[in-house]
C-alpha cells in the first residue's frame, strides 16, 4: 500500500493572541480522557466525518459539533476540506450552554473570513 492523504485536515483556531483554545482545553484533560479526544480527532482526519465513527450534532448553519464522551468540541469545515476547531467544553447538562455557542459562533466568523 502507497501514501493515502488525509480525508480532512485538521486545524485549530488560534486566537488574535496566537492561543489555541480547543489544543489548551485539550491539555488540560486527563490522560485518559485526552487520548480518548486525540484518537476520534485522528479517526475524523484519517476517515472523514462519516467513516470515523464520531458522533456530530449541527448547532447551526455551518456550526457543528463533535461529541467525545462528556467532551464536546465546536468546528466548522472549510475550503480545502479543512475543519477548523474552534471551541471545546465539557458538556454538564441537556443543552450546549448559550456562552459556548457564542464563542462557537465568533470564532467561526474569524475563521471564514480568513
């Protein structure tokens, strides 16, 4: 077998500060949940959204959002095909909490407007 390209690249959002909230949220995990986090965002770019077997939910227009355990990470795709991660949280009731769509949704407009 030969080099197979990603189906989709991967990037995270990086803040007028350069920070990369989704990576530091990430960080701040413990290792088990992190690997966990890492393993379905590696399964999304080696097999697309819908080969990888991770649960999405649309928010909103071109919002989405990946579900990982009690981890919820915020994306939008992109030209190229890019997903850009924009925002993650853990989830700690019914409904994503209004606060994070709104970073969501700001961080998104940053990002196709680029």
């Amino acid at each position: 077998m030969g080099y197979r390209a990603p189906m989709l690249a991967l990037r995270f959002h990086r803040t007028a500060r350069g920070s990369s909230p989704v990576e530091d949220h990430i960080e701040s995990l413990g290792v088990a949940e992190r690997t966990h986090v890492l393993a379905a965002l590696a399964d999304i770019q080696e097999a697309g959204i819908a080969g990888s077997g991770v649960t999405t939910r649309q928010i909103e227009g071109k919002l989405w959002e990946i579900k990982v355990s009690a981890q919820r990470v915020f994306y939008v795709v992109v030209t190229g095909p890019t997903m850009v991660l924009l925002h993650a949280y853990k989830k700690q009731g019914q409904k994503a909490p209004r606060k994070e769509i709104d970073t969501a949704r700001r961080r998104m407009k940053e990002a196709l407007d680029e």
